[in-house]
C-alpha cells in the first residue's frame, strides 16, 4: 500500500529504523571522510568536502572524540547516521567511530551507515564494530546488472538490517524497478529514493542531463518526485521510502535544530517554534560602562553575559530596555549549529 507522509514523502511497506530517527530529528549526521572512488554525476557533497579527508559532526568540523560526543550530547542523539564520501576508504576511522559512539552511549544507540562499496569482508567487519543498518549506494551504472555486484553474497553473511538508497533520477523508471527487483531478491530489507537535489559541486549535471529546477523555493530537480511515486506505484509489496527535498528540510533537519536548541539554549537566549535562538546583543566601546547601567534598570545577571566584544541580553529584556539605554541594540536569530549562521538581523533602536 502506497502510504502518504509530510511533505510529499511516501512509503510502502515499513520506514527502515534508520530513518526513525532522523524523521525524531534525533540522528547526528557523522561525515568521516570526503574520499571516494565512485565519481557519481548527481553527488551532491558541498565543496569544502568533497574530495577532502575531513571529518564533520554535524554542520560543525571536528577533529577529536571529545568534540563528536560534545555533538551527539548538545543534540541528545539517540542515534548516528556514518556518511561521506565513502566510508569504506577508512575502515580503521569508521570502525573506531561506531564502536566510539556505543562505547559511550550504548547498544541502544542506532548506527547506520551509507556506502557505495559492496564488500561482504568490509561489511562484516563493520557489524562486528557495532553496525545496526547499512546502506548501500550502487552505481546508476549496475542498477540493471546488479548480478555482477556482491549484493546477494553480502547480505546472505549479514544479521543487520541491509538496505539500498539512491536518488531518484528523473525518467529512470525502468532502471529503478530493475534495481528493487534484483534487491528484494537478494533478500534486502528496504530501499529508499531520495529527490534528486543540484548543489554547488553537481551543478553540471543540469545542463549535461537537460535537468531542470523543480521550483524557486527549492533545490529539487524537476521530475525527480514523480518517479520515485511511479516506482513506489509500481513496487507495492515493498518496502520502498521516497524522501523528498522539503521532507529533509521541512521535517528533519528542522526536528534537528529544535532538538539541539532545546539542549544547549540559555537562560538568556530565545528558541523559535522552527528551531532557531533568538540572541539579543548590545554593543558599547566600554562594555564595563554598559553593564553597570544594565544592573542600575534592574536587569538580572542571569539574563545577559558580557562578551569580549559586546553583551548579551535576553531578546525580551533587550526590546524593553532598547530605547532608554545609550548603545546600539539588536536582536540575532541563528541556527543552533557549531556555526551559528545568522539568518535574520534587527536593529531594536
């Protein structure tokens, strides 16, 4: 049965557990390495990582344990999802990783991992880590001719969950069925579609495809969508997933920001229903100056934090106090990531 989600997103059959948690908001999005071998036209990888043996917890580069389990704790992740690049070119980095995040945070926390190398060894390697659920990335090039892959060997020595995903290319239907077909066979759990996506790095493929954008707003390609749900049409005894754009955007990645911002916001600092903190910023050439009249208009020490170059103030306390006070005002809403981009800026006075 073809079952409707939020924004746009269908499924037929069950939801793989990996999925669950990014669908909670509750998954860490681990980036081991940028490295891979497999040149896929569509990857959408961002160009500072594309290609580059760097690490990500998150939105935020790390580059110590300590500063992954800082990640995982600011959001209280109940599970890990391993990405890249592929994950496979670093098999002493990626087995370290799992068996690191169950070590501190137990079996319960759920691993899944995203790779395009189909290697019974390697996948038995990174089970024997700690691995709950695999994702397989096969090549556009052996969606037709999986037989000449080591799918079936793989999954027949594995006991987690195995699964493939890859996106949903406009017009490849008959590829796309074929590829199901052949993964059910060989005894696969589930398959998920995302919607194909340009970015940056793969930007190319639009003009070389005759792709075009689904619309203003978004970063989908048109066409995408409409054959993941001819597929899911036509693969209804399966468990297959259609992720779209605005369901990773809409749902997860805003689930995320509210998760960590409720864990990491102060007693000072504003959380929004869509996950962004709300910080209200004074500035002054003497910050001591400053924080004296703030204490002469009765405003508590636990609602500002003075800064090397300005001051905190809660939002609510700035706007009341922002037309009586001598410095320039203004109120910040940023992401609650390692970056804390600013997406809005308001001058209070």
């Amino acid at each position: 049965m073809l079952r409707k989600m939020e924004c746009d997103s269908a499924c037929t059959g069950r939801v793989a557990e990996g999925c669950r948690h990014c669908i909670d908001g509750s998954k860490m999005v681990l980036f081991v390495t940028g490295l891979c071998k497999w040149n896929c036209y569509y990857c959408p990888v961002s160009l500072e990582k594309k290609g580059r043996d760097v690490i990500y917890a998150n939105e935020g580069r790390v580059f110590t344990d300590e500063e992954i389990i800082a990640e995982a704790e600011a959001m209280d992740a109940t599970g890990t999802g391993i990405t890249g690049g592929d994950p496979l070119l670093n098999m002493d980095r990626t087995t370290h990783m799992i068996r690191l995040l169950k070590g501190r945070f137990g079996k319960s926390h759920h691993i899944h991992l995203y790779t395009a190398t189909i290697d019974p060894e390697k996948a038995l390697e990174l089970q024997e880590a700690g691995l709950d659920e695999i994702r397989f990335h096969p090549p556009e090039s052996v969606w037709t001719d999986m037989g000449r892959t080591k799918l079936r060997e793989t999954v027949t020595a594995l006991d987690i969950d195995v699964g493939i995903e890859v996106p949903a290319l406009p017009g490849k239907e008959r590829e796309l069925n074929a590829l199901i077909s052949y993964a059910r066979d060989a005894g696969v759990d589930f398959v998920n579609l995302n919607e194909l996506e340009f970015s940056e790095s793969n930007w190319d493929m639009m003009d070389t495809y005759g792709y075009s954008v689904r619309d203003e707003l978004s970063s989908a390609v048109s066409g995408s969508r409409e054959t993941a749900i001819a597929v899911l049409k036509a693969n209804k005894r399966a468990n297959v997933h259609f992720c779209s754009s605005t369901f990773k955007d809409g749902v997860q990645l805003r689930r995320r920001l509210i998760r960590r911002a409720e864990h990491t916001a102060k007693p000072y600092q504003q959380v929004t229903e869509d996950g962004t903190i709300v910080r209200g910023y004074l500035y002054a050439d003497n910050l001591a100056s400053a924080e004296a009249d703030l204490r002469s208009l009765g405003v508590p020490e636990d609602l500002y934090e003075v800064l090397p170059d300005r001051i905190e103030v809660a939002p609510w306390v700035l706007e009341d106090i922002a037309s009586s006070v001598g410095y320039r005002c203004f109120l910040s809403e940023q992401y609650p990531t390692a970056d804390g981009l600013e997406v809005e800026r308001t001058p209070l006075n």
